[in-house]
C-alpha cells in the first residue's frame, strides 16, 4: 500500500465507515460460524465487529507494521493474529468454518495470484464454509488512489468461472457504487480428496 492508503486505513473515520457502512452489507445473511478467518485484516478496522459475529476470529496480514499494531490490539483474544501471504495460507486444511476478504484481491500482484488465494481460502474452508470477498472496481478514480501501490482490478463478472474453477458453489455477485461484494460456499459434499482430484 502506498502512504495515502496507509493513512486512510488506520483512520479511526475508516474504523467508523466500516463498522457502520460497509459491514452491514458485506456480511448481511452471512452466517460465519465458529471460526473466521479475516484475510488482510490491515490495522483491524473490521476485527472488533467480526468477534461479535463469530466465536473466533484469526486476523492475517501481510505487511509486518499493520501485524505489530493489530497484534498488540488484539492481545488475549480467541483466534490471534498471524503475518502471512493470502496466496499461500500458513493454515492447516478444513480450519475455518467461514474466511472474509476487504479490499484484498486487488492488492495481488496477479490474476494468477488472486486464483491461488481462492484455491488456498478453498482448502482451509470446512465443507459448507462460506467465503465472502469485498472488492472496488477497475475506475480511473481508484488507480489514481493506487499510484505507487499495487492494483490489480478484479472483473466482477468473472467471479463465478474463478471460484467455480477452485470448487465454490452457490456464488452470488451484487455491485454497488464502484464496489461489489462476492459470497461462495464450499459445499457439504465436498471432501478435500474429491476437490483436488477435479
């Protein structure tokens, strides 16, 4: 992330917007179960209202200032925090029983490594886990806001081949303003044998 993003994402104003705005769309008719796993969870703007939402929350981060900082707010609570790639997820299969996604998949460097994330959020998904992904679309206005960062837009519309492709069934896309938000289930039937012999 670039210094205006940095800035912007450890605002308590972006706290607010996400706890307030951008949460209660996100996870609506979303049930999370047990165990969350909050992918690039930053400096935990979203943390404190997704442990009301699930008994268990483990926050990954990738860049090692946003983990210190999270680490020390979130000293004590079930789940932790742990500095990792969303491409290569340092979890074990079957872990979680829901995985959450802000504004990440455009920090990616490639479509290739936005594909790999889906396939590792697959795997350490339990069958009829839930992962749901929040994104903002390709505008000449967010490039902008990305100078001197990484931007890789995702195209909504091919959410459903990519996570089809990885396994996920029962995908549902809804665009809103610049942003669009994407739910896909690892259906019960699915065992990890099955999914990786596909």
């Amino acid at each position: 992330m670039n210094a205006a993003e940095h800035l912007i994402c450890s605002s308590s104003l972006w706290r607010y917007f996400t706890q307030r705005q951008l949460l209660p769309w996100v996870l609506s008719d979303t049930h999370l179960g047990n165990h969350l796993l909050e992918i690039g969870a930053g400096y935990g703007p979203a943390t404190a209202h997704l442990a009301t939402r699930a008994s268990r929350v483990t926050s990954l981060e990738y860049d090692h200032k946003s983990t210190l900082k999270l680490k020390l707010q979130r000293d004590g609570t079930p789940g932790g925090t742990v500095r990792g790639d969303a491409a290569q997820l340092p979890f074990a299969c079957q872990t979680f029983s829901s995985a959450l996604a802000i504004l990440v998949l455009h920090h990616l460097k490639s479509r290739e490594l936005q594909d790999q994330m889906f396939a590792e959020v697959f795997r350490v998904l339990r069958p009829g886990g839930v992962f749901v992904a929040f994104e903002i679309t390709d505008s000449w206005i967010h490039r902008v806001g990305h100078i001197g960062s990484t931007f890789t837009p995702m195209v909504p519309a091919s959410a459903l081949s990519r996570l089809t492709a990885v396994g996920f069934s029962s995908i549902a896309l809804e665009l809103r303003r610049g942003a669009f938000r994407v739910t896909a289930i690892r259906a019960q039937e699915q065992s990890l044998s099955a999914g990786a012999a596909g």
